[in-house]
C-alpha cells in the first residue's frame, strides 16, 4: 500500500478555503464561531475542566479563521448580529 504523502501548508491553506468559502461552509463557519465560544466567554467559575473544554473548542475554530485569513473580530461582529436577527 503506498504511503500517503502529507500535504504541503499551501494544498492544505486551499482545502480549508475550498470547505468554507462555499455558502454551506460559511454557514458550518457561523455555527462553530457560536457553539465554540467565540463571542462568549469560556471560562467557567470553578470548573477549569469545562474551561479547559471550551478554550480547546475555541482553538480550533481560530486555528480554522487563521487558514481562511479571516479577522476573529470581524467573524464575531457578523455572528453577533445573526444572534441578534435571530
């Protein structure tokens, strides 16, 4: 079985483009900003578990905006008036 060459940071960069820039990967995007604490806060009052949950959460929706070259500022403005339409 032939070894699966890993991708370089570029083949990667326009996967994550081709997944969210479509209509259906925007709306997954707003979903995880908002199910990942992106526009709340994720500390938890002495529960650092739960903390630790949401922040590794949290994480992995940055990491997703940094591929995407997108401002975590701008993705929570924009959820915050879906929130507010909602």
């Amino acid at each position: 079985m032939p070894r699966k060459r890993k991708p370089k940071p570029t083949d990667l960069h326009d996967s994550y483009r081709a997944v969210f820039t479509s209509k259906d990967g925007d709306r997954v995007l707003e979903h995880l900003c908002h199910v990942a604490y992106l526009n709340t806060p994720s500390y938890v009052s002495g529960d650092s578990h739960e903390t630790a949950h949401r922040e590794g959460m949290r994480r992995i929706v940055l990491s997703i905006l940094r591929f995407l070259e997108k401002d975590p500022r701008e993705i929570q403005s924009y959820t915050q008036e879906i929130n507010q339409d909602g």
